[in-house]
C-alpha cells in the first residue's frame, strides 16, 4: 500500500521590496513551490535563509522542503524539516501527517500513530489521517484498532476506496472471513460507484 505524502503548496504573504534582492527572493519562493525536488529544496533553502520571513511562512517551507526530501528517499532530513516546521507552526496539519507518513515508512508505527493521531485531532474529518492511522495500527498487529480507524475514515467518505480496501484487508489479517464478506460489498459499492464518477 502507498502512502501518499501531501504536498503543500508554498503562499508566503510577505511584502517583498522592489529590485534584484526582491526578485532573487521571488525565484527562490517560485522554486520553492515548484515540482522539480532538486529545485524545491534549493529554493526552500533559501527562503528559510532569508529574513522578513514570517514564522508561519517558515514552517510552510520546511514541510515542503521536507516533503521533497521524503519523495527523495531522505526520511531523517524529510522528518527534522517537519519537526521544524510543527516547532514554528504547531497546528501544521500537513507536518504532521507527512511526518507520520516518513515515520510509517520507517516502521516507527507508534511515532506514526502519534502523528496521525495529533493531525485528526486537529482536523477531524481528515479522511486520509484516520486511513493512514489505521495502516499504522495494521503495522503493529492491532487490528481492532486498525479496523476502528478504516471506520472512522468510511463514516467520513463513504466511497473512499482505500479506506475499504484496508479494512478488508485487516479482516482477513485478523482471520474474520464474515467481514471480509461483509466488507467485500462495500469495497465492490465503492469501487463501481467511482468508475461510473468518471463518466
């Protein structure tokens, strides 16, 4: 199963001054917002050297540096940009839940389940941290609660594939073939009800 990491997109609301040094500052924020990962932590770099820089701001560009550095396949440096950024800005939903998503990669289920913890307790229909929470739970063999947090991402978003997709798959981890069946109806509801969406 992939775990998605969110990416954030970079508004730094910041008067910048007219001339070259406001320019150079203005290709640093556009590479900093960009897609190329090379480019994104070049950029974030110099936008976290840069001053006038709000803390807010700061912390945007550490999750988006650390977001680069985790699609690099960097997870220490991906998870101190996150620990940066939830220390400028602890109500960054996104650091957390990248975080967990980088700790989760490592098998550090408990740290994951912390962050995915703290991420739906900040925001709780985020449908994505309840799934991902589940996967943690699902890692350290805790099916019940595994199960209890597909559930909760399904009360949310009723047609989320992968949330069904895992719970049945925590069914017959945990030996339940009556709700792999159970569940085998809605995962086949929700995986119809989202090719006719296409159409």
């Amino acid at each position: 199963m992939r775990m998605v990491i969110a990416v954030t997109a970079l508004v730094l609301g910041f008067g910048l001054a007219s001339g070259v040094q406001a320019q150079s500052l203005q290709q640093l924020v556009a590479q900093c917002s960009g897609t190329n990962d090379e480019l994104v932590i070049r950029g974030c770099t110099g936008v976290l050297k840069s001053s006038g820089i709000s803390r807010k701001n700061k912390a945007v560009a550490y999750v988006t540096r650390g977001s680069a550095y985790a699609r690099q396949g960097d997870p220490d440096r991906a998870i101190a940009d996150f620990d940066s950024a939830i220390s400028r800005n602890p109500r960054s939903l996104v650091a957390y839940y990248n975080r967990g998503n980088v700790y989760f990669g490592k098998g550090n289920f408990d740290q994951a389940i912390a962050d995915f913890s703290r991420a739906v307790a900040l925001q709780p229909d985020h449908v994505l941290s309840y799934n991902n929470l589940g996967n943690a739970y699902l890692g350290k063999g805790e099916i019940d609660q595994a199960i209890a947090q597909f559930d909760k991402a399904l009360e949310i978003d009723p047609a989320n594939n992968q949330a069904a997709s895992n719970r049945a798959l925590a069914y017959a981890k945990n030996g339940d073939v009556g709700g792999v069946i159970r569940n085998f109806g809605s995962v086949v509801k929700v995986f119809f009800r989202s090719i006719f969406a296409r159409k």
